[in-house]
C-alpha cells in the first residue's frame, strides 16, 4: 500500500499539463467554476451540520431487535442494497 504525502500539493510545469491530459474529458468538466456549485454545497454542509450525528431512536431500536434476535432482513432486499451501493460508488 503505497500513502501519497503530497495529496494535497499543486503540480505546475510538464507535469502539471500531463497529469491534467490523463483526466478523461468527464472528469475534466468537474472542475468547472460555478457560483451555482457554491450555493449547494453551502446548502448541503448547512443541512449536514443541522442534521444529528446519530439518530438515537433508531439505533436503540434496531438494537433491541438484535439482542432479542427478532432483527430480520430479506435476503432480497440486502442484494439490492448491495447493487445500489455498487451503482453509487460508480458514479
């Protein structure tokens, strides 16, 4: 496993340009400016912020299910959680 300390380091010069032709054209229009961009990211950290950490109510529940073993999941339903993840993450 290879920890890159200079994720954060800007690249300039020959690299900079080649670094920056190897990002498919996709990637590349990510990176676009766009005031637009600002407000929903200021929107959603505003709503993540207000947003508890943990939802207590459920997590007891959820809890007591387990430790009394009446905690059930359809095996259907854990798949398709499993292949929505995987369509996410590919995104």
């Amino acid at each position: 496993m290879r920890i890159d300390l200079n994720a954060g380091a800007t690249i300039s010069g020959t690299e900079g340009e080649k670094a920056s032709s190897q990002v498919p054209p996709a990637r590349r229009a990510e990176r676009i400016y766009s005031p637009e961009s600002d407000a929903s990211v200021g929107k959603l950290e505003t709503a993540a912020l207000n947003s508890p950490e943990v939802r207590t109510e459920k997590v007891q529940a959820l809890r007591s299910q387990l430790q009394s073993g009446s905690y059930q999941v359809a095996a259907a339903q854990i798949a398709g959680s499993i292949l929505e993840q995987m369509r996410v993450r590919r995104s």
